[in-house]
C-alpha cells in the first residue's frame, strides 16, 4: 500500500497550558514519495494527498479508502483535514488517462469516486478539507463532501470543468451538490466558470479563505473545537444520513444494497 500513517509527538501538558500543534507546512512535508498519507497531531488527524494533479483512478481511490480506514480506527476526539501537498492544484478530478488501455473504465469512474466521496461524507466525525490549490471538477465535489472547506486566497479557483468539455454530471452529484450548496451558488457553478477564493466566500461555497498558512492554522484551530463531538458518533452518522437521503437515493451503492437506507429518523 502506497500511503502512510504517522503519528506526531504529543507533549502530556497541563489541562490548564495550551497544547501544541505541529505548523501545517511540516505536516505536508511528512508526505514525500506516497500518493497519499495519514498524519496524527493530537486531535487532528491529516489526510495529505500527494498525487500529481491529485485525480482520481481506481487505485487511488482504494488507497485513499485504506487511508479512511486507519482514521476511523483512531480512538478519542478527531478532527480530519484533508490537504493537497501542492499548492497549484488540490485535485483536477477524475483521471481519465486511467481508461487508456481500458476504456471501460471511464464509464465506472463517476461511481467510483463517488464511493469516496460518499464515505467521507457520512464520516462520523467532523471534516475539513483545504482548497490550497485549484479544485475543479470531481476534485470540488470531493472537497464539498467535507463538513467545512477552506480555499487558499490569490490565483487559486474554484470550477465544475467537466461543463466546459461536454460532459454530463451525473445524478448522484447534482443531488450532492443541491443538498451542499444554496440555490444561487449552483446558479453560478452550472455553467463551468471559474470562481476565485473571494468569490467562493461571497457564495458561501467555503467557510473562510486564508493567505498563508498561518492564517490556515488559525482557522483551523478555530473549527477543530467539534472533534469533542466525536462522543456521538452513532448519532453524528445518523444524522448525516438523514440530511443525504435524497442523494443516497441515487447512489449506486444503495442500488446494490451494500448500504441499507432507511427512511429518515426523528
């Protein structure tokens, strides 16, 4: 398996002394020649995608899945972050070189990555996920399936490409979407324009934008008081499922019955 799982020193302080946490930039850096890798400091546990373009293939979402894995076996209160090591781009979205010799392939990628998308949705712990380079594409849907998004301000934008090349989103995304954003966002986004970190905030696409990693860190900090909620995990999850049941409707694991959706409960 091409990832790995890293756990930073933690000092045993007072309740009464902050804890300290290790700068996000030698977080990243952890990361050299893995694809993908899982980082623990303290509370926060990083999901740091190193991929070139960070596009999703069979391969890679399966070690992106054994990743998820080792994340929801850590015990206490957690807070994911999920980050791109570059700082051009967070993810063009699916990899379609992947059905070169293969063309069946491209037909299964839209479920394929919507496996991904789908767990980290319904992760019984709060998420975030770091724009800190371009998301565009499938590499947007799977930030949006995070709790809260961050998007480094400047050259970096935000866009649903695949309008640009003629292709079609398929049902499960535009329900995920409608259930993610407000009305006039997707107004916006149908279209295939690119939005930068600014406009993104303007349309409530993310919570915050930030110009260094100073600035992240900060905002980081400030979201992370959620992971204590980690306590009601069962309740955490039954609650995201009941706010997705209308897109899970239309997911092709339901279809399959690998998943049992229920009628929403009270």
């Amino acid at each position: 398996m091409n990832s790995s799982m890293e756990k930073m020193p933690q000092t045993q302080t007072p309740q009464s002394q902050p804890i300290f946490y290790t700068p996000v930039k030698d977080i990243v850096e952890k990361i050299k020649e893995n694809e993908v890798g899982v980082i623990r400091d303290n509370e926060l546990v990083y999901l740091v995608m190193n991929r070139p373009d960070n596009n999703f293939n069979p391969e890679y979402v399966e070690k992106l899945h054994k990743c998820l894995d080792e994340i929801e076996m850590i015990e206490g209160p957690k807070f994911m972050v999920t980050i791109g090591k570059s700082t051009r781009l967070f993810s063009s979205g699916m990899d379609i070189s992947s059905g070169k010799d293969d063309p069946s392939i491209i037909s299964k990628l839209p479920g394929i990555l919507q496996t991904v998308i789908q767990r980290i949705h319904l992760l019984p712990f709060p998420t975030l996920c770091v724009f800190n380079g371009s998301a565009l594409a499938g590499g947007l849907f799977f930030g949006l399936a995070h709790d809260y998004v961050l998007m480094r301000n400047g050259k970096t934008y935000i866009s649903m490409a695949e309008l640009i090349y003629g292709v079609t989103i398929p049902i499960y995304f535009t329900a995920f979407i409608q259930q993610q954003l407000a009305p006039y966002a997707i107004r916006k986004l149908k279209y295939g324009k690119r939005f930068n970190a600014k406009d993104a905030l303007n349309l409530n696409i993310v919570e915050n934008i930030f110009d260094d990693y100073e600035q992240l860190e900060t905002q980081i900090k400030e979201l992370k008081g959620s992971a204590n909620l980690c306590k009601y995990k069962q309740q955490i999850k039954q609650t995201k499922l009941n706010l997705s049941y209308i897109s899970l409707q239309h997911s092709p694991e339901v279809q399959r019955q690998t998943i049992k959706l229920e009628q929403p409960k009270l």
